[in-house]
C-alpha cells in the first residue's frame, strides 16, 4: 500500500469514526439507554471508541504522535494517576472497587485520548453537520420533553423532572450544558450564513430546560460571538429580526406546555422568577446548593491539605448530611484532593484559555481564529459552570468538543509556524471578523 493511499484511508476512516462517536455520544445515547431502557453498560462504548484509535494508529502509527505532543493529555494523566492514588493512600491502602470516582477520570481520560487522534487525522469541516445535527436534535428533544413530559423519562422513574426538559441527557442542568457545548464547538466552522440558526438553536433549545446557569452562559456565549465578530452586518441584522420571533415561539410553546397537569409549575416558574428580581432568597435550589456549599467547605477546613479521596462524595456524602453533591467543581476537587484538587482544576482552564488566545491571535484565516474563540469560550463554560455544577469533567460531550478544537489547534499553529520557517509574510486572521463589520 503506498503513502498516499494509506494516508487518506486513515483520513476516511478518522472522519466516520469521529462523526459515530459524535452521534453516540453528544446525543448521550449510552447513557439514556442504560438508564432508562436497560441497555448495555457505558463502558461498552468507550471501549468500542478505544478500538477505533487503536485501528487508526495501526493503520497509520503517525496519528499517535500529535496524541504524544499534547500537553493536556499528561494533565489528564495527572488527574486520572492522582485520582487512584489519593483514594489508595486515604484508604491505607484499601482500594474500594464500587467508587466511580476514580474510575470515571480513566475513562474521560481515554476518550479525550481517543478523540484527540482521530480529529488529528481527520478535517472537522466534514464533521461540523454531525454537531450542528446533534445540537438541533437535542433543541427539538428539549422542547417535546416539556410539552410531554414522560416521552423520554416514566413517571415512576426517580430521574423524572416533569417540567424541566432534558431529553436524552436526563439531568436538565447537563442537558442546557451540552448543548452550548455544541453550538460553541460547530460555530467556527459554519458558513456565515448559517450561524445565525446556530445561534437560535442554542438559545431556543436551551430555554425549556430552565436551567439558569445555563441560560445565562447562552447569553454570555452569544453576546461574546457578536462582539469577537462571528457574524458579519448581515446575519447580525438577520440575528436581530429572527430574535423577536424566536421569543415569540417559544412563548406559545411555553404557554402550552406550562398549562400540563403534569409539569412542576412551581418549580419552573420560581426559577423564571430569578431572571426578573436576580434574587434566589426563596429559592429551594438555590438554598440548597448555599447548604451543601457550606458544609462542603466545613468539610474542607478539616482536611485542607490531602482532602478525602476521590469519588468520596459520591460514597460518603449523605453521612457527612449532604443531601445532593457540592454542585461545585471547585469545592468537589478541593474536598477530594485538597489544595492540589482546586490547583489541578485551575490549571486544566488555564491550558485552554491559553490554547485558545494563541490560536485567535496567530491563526492565519478567519476560520482559525474563530477556533481560538471557541476554545477561550470553552475555557468560560469550564469556569463558569464549575461554580454551579460537579460533573464538568464527567461529561462526554465536553472531553469530545475539547479534544477535536486542540486538535484543530495544533494544525493551525503548525501552518503559522511553517509559513514562519518558509519566510513567508503571516497576517493573521484576527482582522477578517472586523473588517466584515465595516463592509470591507
């Protein structure tokens, strides 16, 4: 078989492999079938994903060295080693195979590793309809969610929160989470034109499940769009008329469904009621997430240094008196790994932060540096949500997203370091989105 020959079966095979992932996991498919339909385990799928990179890197041995080059994957490394070796040590030795916690960071860790080599040998312009699909899917799953609320989950299921939508996704804080995940991952590669639909679709889809961490990260997401440039005069207008209208809708839609015998109207309408004073003084959520975040940090005072063990809140918490989790990423590692937990945590948005402002001041397209906002935005959604939530590195949609946006990213500063090397004059792309705005 020649070089080329090899290089663009590998080139195919990435491309299908990515885009079936993609589907199986940003519509969070093995989880909802385990739950609800009684399907097999989710481990099962992260093994079928680590057989597709193994044949990739046997067909082409190359795409592990983009994989070797990564920096975060040796942070993802640290936070999988540190994990087991935390609880070990708490434990004296005594390793409990029933904690998730541990286990859990090994497999986040093989699916970024996964995701990283075949993104690296593929061209996410191919990809961009599988994530911009799944994000539509999931807006209309969202919305037929709470127009009826037992389609996806029973009743008697103690997941159900008839009321607040989350489709396939069974938690509707994760569900709004994925979401902008995906609209923030496809937005670089969308034609302009196309990018106001993408726009809508998040903030449409993200509404019914009344999570407000995540409805105002859509605004944040989408104010930051328009402001760095992602759509020029035209759709911006476009942006600006289809608004009303999309209010409109999803008014009738939330008039219809709110009316349901079934839905929790207390529950969706006390959180409505935050967006119009800001205040959660009499929210039941809110002041459990203040409770469970003051122990948490009680907790924290008595072991500050080593924590207790990762994956102890899931095993532990309801005998320290928590009824839910920290709902906190920062508090959930500091109370697991101490100080280091809280550093590790910092440091992994920091990476992306960095990764993504390089990428948008060196990259030499538009399209580069509409990636690098992607990954700074990606940075906001890690720091952000981290306050409300202690699943962030847990969730599949966001190892998946991350992982194919560094991949693009290492690609594109390797052409600006090329052009560099060659002597060849490098503007960089940064101008393009202003330019846009003054009809240039």
């Amino acid at each position: 078989m020649s070089h080329n020959t090899r290089i663009s079966r590998s080139h195919w095979f990435a491309s299908i492999s990515l885009a079936v992932l993609g589907i199986i996991f940003l519509t969070n498919w093995p989880n909802y079938y385990y739950t609800i339909l009684g399907g097999p385990p989710t481990t099962l799928y992260y093994a079928i994903a680590g057989i597709m990179a193994s044949m990739l890197i046997f067909i082409r041995p190359s795409a592990l060295n983009p994989l070797l080059n990564e920096p975060l994957l040796y942070w993802f490394v640290v936070y999988a080693i540190t994990g087991l070796l935390w609880l070990v040590l708490i434990d004296d030795g005594y390793l409990d195979l029933e904690n998730r916690g541990w286990r859990v960071r090994f497999l986040m860790m093989l699916l970024f590793a996964v995701s990283l080599v075949l993104a690296s040998a593929t061209d996410l312009h191919r990809l961009v309809w599988i994530w911009f699909g799944c994000a539509l899917f999931a807006a209309i799953c969202f919305w037929v969610d709470f127009l009826k609320p037992a389609f996806f989950v029973p009743f008697d299921n103690e997941l159900s929160n008839p009321g607040r939508a989350s489709g396939w996704f069974l938690n509707a804080n994760m569900a709004g989470n994925a979401l902008i995940l995906m609209c923030i991952a496809a937005m670089p590669f969308v034609h302009m034109r196309m990018r106001v639909l993408l726009a809508m679709i998040m903030l449409i889809g993200v509404f019914p499940t009344f999570s407000r961490s995540s409805l105002l990260l859509a605004i944040l997401v989408t104010a930051v769009w328009v402001w760095r440039g992602q759509f020029n005069k035209k759709t911006f207008i476009a942006l600006l008329i289809v608004t009303p209208l999309s209010v409109a809708i999803c008014s009738e839609l939330f008039m219809r469904g709110i009316g349901s015998p079934d839905i929790n109207y207390e529950n969706v309408m006390n959180r409505l009621s935050f967006f119009k004073s800001m205040s959660e003084v009499d929210d039941d959520s809110a002041n459990e997430r203040r409770h469970v975040a003051e122990l948490g940090w009680q907790k924290f005072t008595e072991e500050p240094l080593l924590g207790f063990g990762a994956g102890k809140m899931d095993a532990d918490s309801r005998t320290w008196g928590y009824s839910q989790s920290t709902h906190n990423m920062y508090l959930m590692l500091v109370l697991e790994q101490g100080l280091f937990g809280g550093i590790l945590y910092l440091s992994f948005i920091g990476i992306i932060y960095i990764r993504g402002m390089r990428l948008y001041r060196h990259g030499l397209s538009r399209q580069e540096c509409d990636t690098g906002t992607a990954l700074v935005l990606i940075a906001i959604y890690f720091a952000f949500l981290g306050f409300f939530s202690h699943t962030m590195l847990s969730e599949a949609v966001g190892i998946i997203t991350l992982a194919s946006l560094l991949a693009e990213e290492r690609k594109a500063i390797g052409r600006t370091q090329a052009a560099l090397f060659e002597g060849r004059p490098v503007e960089t792309g940064k101008t393009d989105s202003y330019k846009l705005w003054v009809g240039k």
